[in-house]
C-alpha cells in the first residue's frame, strides 16, 4: 500500500516535531545548567589557620562580610608591602562601609611567618589586616582551594638565603565565601574601591 503525498507530509511533519521537541528539552536542562554554574561561585574562600594574635580562624569566623584575601610573606621586598598598601587605602576610601570588609594576609613562608612575626607586621598598614599562618602542611592545603602559585628560591642576598615566588593577585570573597572577583598586582585602589562601591 503507498503513501499518498498528503501522507507521507504528515509524517515529515511529524518527525520534525518530534525534533524540535527533544531539540526543546535539551537546550532547556542546557539553559539550566548554565544558570547554575553561573549562580555558583567557581570556589569557595576555605582555611583553619593560626592569626597574628595566635587565635585559630576559618572561614566561618568572617560569614556576613566581605574578605580581601592577599597571600604573600613578610620578608617580601615589594609586592607584598605595595599590595597591602593598596589595601589599607580601600579601606580608608571605604569610611562606615568597612566595617563590611574584613582585609587577610596568608603567609606562604610559614616557617619564617610565625604569628609573631605576623603581628609585627600586618599593624604596620593600620588596616585591620588579620594575619594567618599555619603548618607547612596546613598553608598547603589552604592553597589547594585557592588558584594560587608559590615556591621558594634560593637567593643569596635575600634574608636566610631564599625567597618566594607567588601568585600576587588580591582576591575578594562575597560574604557566604564565595568568589566575587579578583584584581591582578597593580591595580589601583581607586579601581577596587570603585568595584567594592558597587556590590554593597
């Protein structure tokens, strides 16, 4: 028995349908899934670490505020310092506001790093700055749930004979955590005071 052409149109029309329908479905769980991954932050801001006033500190100690989180060591010649400064005037820039931002300083030289070296240090950028260390092992593992970079280096002229070598971006975590943003070594506090203005 054949198909008439009326026929055989119905059912092109049907399999066409019956496409755009799956096509449909698909691009709606797509479309959802996009919408999830961009609701949720890439990582979360995780650490239990030691502070300059020997005080063990996790993430959970600054829920409801915004941190500015910085790694670094306090033997560095300039980033460091620089960074830091940075930080102070945004905060200084940020009047009432600052109260909602809590500035941290992660040491990834522990073993020169103690919290008495710490809390020699961070005071020096009068900016509230909490300093954190730990175990070698704990600020490795702090630095896996971070996208960050360190080593040492061995140099002659440098106090102890080495360095570290390190990821110099400032990052910002919202007040559950979460990534917000970052800003590469340089960036202005006007930039950043500019872009903190904006999320509260």
């Amino acid at each position: 028995m054949s198909l008439t052409s009326a026929q055989k149109f119905l059912w092109v029309l049907a399999g066409v349908a019956a496409l755009a329908f799956v096509w449909l479905l698909l691009w709606s769980d797509y479309r959802a899934d996009s919408a999830r991954t961009d609701a949720e932050p890439p990582f979360f801001a995780e650490f239990e670490l030691t502070d300059h006033q020997g005080m063990v500190q996790t993430e959970e100690d600054f829920a409801g505020r915004w941190m500015l989180v910085f790694f670094g060591f306090t033997n560095c010649p300039d980033v460091c310092p620089t960074t830091l400064s940075e930080v102070a005037a945004v905060m200084d820039g940020l009047g009432d506001d600052a109260a909602k931002v809590q500035p941290i300083f992660i040491t990834i030289d522990p073993e020169r790093d103690t919290p008495a070296a710490l809390a020699e240090y961070v005071p020096l950028f009068d900016a509230g700055i909490i300093g954190l260390t730990g175990t070698p092992e704990q600020i490795a593992a702090t630095s896996e749930t971070f996208p960050i970079f360190f080593e040492r280096v061995e140099e002659a002229a440098a106090p102890d004979g080495y360095t570290m070598g390190h990821t110099s971006h400032l990052f910002l975590f919202d007040p559950d955590a979460g990534f917000a943003d970052s800003w590469p070594y340089g960036t202005s506090a006007e930039e950043i005071l500019a872009d903190l203005e904006e999320r509260f």
